[in-house]
C-alpha cells in the first residue's frame, strides 16, 4: 500500500491569518464568501454598525468588515449570517477600537 502525502495546500482562512498576520481566533465562527462583484455572504456577523449605499460596516466580534460600493443593500440578515447585494468596490477588515 502507498502512503497519501500529507496535502501541503494552505485553506483561505490559514492563508489569510499568515497573510495579514492575524491570530486563528480571530477568525472563529466566521466565513466571507465574494461572488463576483455584486454578491458577498458573511456567516457570524453580530451587528450592522453602519449602512448606507456606499458603505456597510459589520462587527465580527473581534474584527470588523467595511464593505464599499455603489447601490449596497442588505439581502438578508438571519442568525448572523448577513447577504449584501449591490456594487462591491473593496472589502476591509479592520481591527474592533479599544
């Protein structure tokens, strides 16, 4: 029998804590998917803190996401698990003000 080797391939989610350099649990319970430039879906969002159409602010617990664009909209917002539609322009994290 042949032994598999181990699968070197990183995940998005390790690729990104080496990336940004950001703790594992930063990243506990959350998931962001993009798709294309019209869609995003986030799972473990606790909060809109800012809405407008240009701009969407989401507290993730310990960070925060800051989605730009044109003509944003919240699709649906249930358990945590938010839907913007719209124009994406750009996708931040930035770190929860002490």
């Amino acid at each position: 029998m042949q032994r598999r080797k181990k699968d070197k391939r990183m995940g998005a989610v390790e690729w990104l804590e080496r990336r940004v350099d950001i703790t594992p649990d930063v990243f506990q319970g959350v998931r962001i998917e993009i798709c294309g430039q019209h869609r995003l879906l986030v799972q473990g969002c606790t909060k809109i803190l800012k809405y407008s159409e240009q701009e969407m602010l989401l507290d993730l617990g310990k960070l925060r996401l800051r989605v730009c664009g044109e003509r944003l909209w919240c699709t649906s917002f249930i358990s945590g698990a938010l839907g913007v539609g719209g124009h994406i322009c750009s996708v931040s994290f930035e770190e929860e003000e002490r």
